[in-house]
C-alpha cells in the first residue's frame, strides 16, 4: 500500500496551490502536497520579537563555578561567543515561560512517582514503587565520596587542597 504522499506525488499535478500564512497580502507558495516551499517562519525570527536579557560577567563566572568549569578569559572571543550563547539560552527559556497555558491539561508524562511529589497525590505513587530496586540513602554507598549524607563531587577548587 502506497502512502498519501506518494500517491498524491505520482498523479501529475499542474498548478501550485497557495495559502495565506500571515496575511491576506503575503501568499505562500506551496508544492502538490499544500507544503510550504521555504520556511514560512524560524525560531531565530521568533526570538528576535523578545527582549534580550544582557548577562552579566559575575553571573557567568558564577555558572562556571556551579558547573566546575575553568571560564575563559574575560574579554576573550570565547568569553564574549559564551555570553551571547547563554543570552540566547536565557532568551529563549523567558520565551517559554512567557506561553499562556491557562486551560491546558498536563499530559501524564511525568513518572508517578514524581508526579505525586508535585501534586502530593500519594495514590499515583502507591502503584509504582520501586521497593526491589535500591534508593534513598542506600544509594550514597555506591558513591565514591560521600559526607553526612551527601554526594561530594570533586571540583577544581577541591582538587587542590
């Protein structure tokens, strides 16, 4: 069985369909399938309409210091391409946050466990327990540095002590 597509590609089609996208002065030309033939919008576009939140200096020596990384030289090509990276990061999260989503039904995609610590329904997570598999404490004895029960990662600052 042949799929729609390809059906559809194999009868001879003569004319190109067109559809409004925006408005009724901007038509869009689309293949035989109602397809756009360019990208009628991007993600850079989209972006550009939000503000841009300027990142400072003490706040990316600050997320290098929480990931254990060495940050470039301030100033540096590097530094300034990273700033504007992670502005772009920040850009897009405040773009996120910033979708209505008054009405919409969460879809169940969470874990019931986790889903019960959000909601404090215990019954989605009466179900699922985990009792055969270790967990809580348990798993810190599998850790290879451990202090009053916590993880410790080894980070520059605690590798040279």
């Amino acid at each position: 069985m042949l799929s729609l597509a390809r059906r559809c590609s194999s009868r001879l089609v003569l004319r190109t369909r067109t559809y409004s996208a925006r408005s009724s002065r901007e038509l869009v030309e689309t293949d035989e399938l109602g397809l756009p033939k360019k990208p009628t919008w991007s993600v850079q576009e989209l972006l550009s309409s939000y503000p841009t939140t300027p990142l400072s200096s003490d706040k990316l020596q600050h997320l290098h210091k929480l990931a254990a990384l060495v940050p470039p030289e301030q100033g540096s090509a590097e530094w300034n391409n990273l700033s504007d990276d992670i502005g772009e990061l920040v850009r897009l999260v405040e773009a996120v946050k910033l979708i209505d989503t008054t009405g919409v039904e969460p879809e169940n995609m969470l874990e019931p466990i986790v889903l019960s610590e959000i909601t404090g329904d215990e019954s989605a997570s009466a179900e699922t327990k985990y009792d055969d598999e270790p967990h809580g404490a348990s798993l810190l004895e599998h850790a290879e540095h451990s202090r009053n029960g916590f993880y410790v990662v080894d980070t520059p600052s605690s590798r040279r002590r």
